[in-house]
C-alpha cells in the first residue's frame, strides 16, 4: 500500500489564530489573476486600471467565496439544511471546511456581470479578459486540496494499490 502523505495543514499558527495554505491558495490566486488581468487590459485595451480593476478583483473574489460557500451547503449538504437554518452563523464558517468549485464559478460570474453592469463596461470584453485566470485559480486550489489530504481516494486492499 502506498502511504499518503501528511502535510499539516495549518501554515501558520499563533495561539488560537491557524493560517492554512488552502487560504494562501486563495490569496496567491486573487493576486495571480490581478497581475494577469492588468497585463491582458494593457493588451487588450479594456481600461481596466487602477482602482476598477481591483474593485473588480474584489468583488469577484467576495462572489466566488460567498458562491463557493453556498454551493457546498446546497449542492453537498442539502440533507443537513435544516442545521443551516438553526445556526446561521456555520453559513459563513468557512474555517470549517466546505467550499464548491462550480459554486464559486456560478456565485464571480454573478459578480461579474453585475459589475460590469453597475461600472458600464462590456461584459464579453471583461470576461474574456478574467477568464485567462480560471487555469491558475484551479491549479492552485488543486494544491491546496492535496494539501488538505482530499485528493488522494479511499484505501484499498487490492494488489495493485
């Protein structure tokens, strides 16, 4: 059998405070697709600078995270609803596990096109530009879920295992 490896998953910790590196994922990822975004508005002549590109930034990753929440809570632990319904609070207890790629894809294209609506910019435009950071967001979650110990399959007996 091969033995899966255990890598801690708290980055760092000072007293009660953990920082885990699936939040350093998200970080590296939100920082990434800025870096990307300013060079392909450059490229592409959007005008997405300054202080709009990082509103852009920021309410995307608050969908995304508010999306990915909700979508584990609905997509996975629907059965549990009623638990959600008694303590609202675990609904923003990221902290606990619990995030969903396609609600956090659903939760920034719904911020996406809300932005775009409110600051009068040309949706396709924008989302061809931000869609180049999708790959780089991914990998790094990947990481983050190995790091986790979420990726590896159950244990099996069988001889080739």
């Amino acid at each position: 059998m091969i033995p899966f490896p255990k890598i801690n998953p708290n980055l760092i910790e000072i007293g009660p405070i953990h920082l885990r590196w699936y939040g350093l994922m998200y970080v590296l990822s939100f920082l990434a697709s800025y870096l990307l975004i300013a060079k392909q508005s450059r490229a592409r002549r959007i005008g997405l600078r300054g202080a709009l590109l990082q509103d852009l930034i920021f309410f995307s990753a608050l969908g995304l995270i508010i999306g990915a929440r909700l979508g584990y809570i609905l997509f996975y632990q629907f059965h549990n609803f009623s638990f959600y319904l008694q303590h609202p609070l675990e609904i923003i207890a990221v902290w606990h596990g619990g995030m969903s790629f396609h609600g956090g894809l659903i939760g920034a294209t719904l911020a996406g096109i809300l932005f775009c609506r409110l600051r009068h910019l040309p949706f396709w435009e924008v989302a061809d530009t931000v869609i180049v950071t999708a790959p780089i967001g991914l990998g790094l979650g990947r990481l983050g879920n190995f790091i986790n110990g979420e990726l590896f399959g159950r244990t099996s007996s069988v001889p080739w295992a």
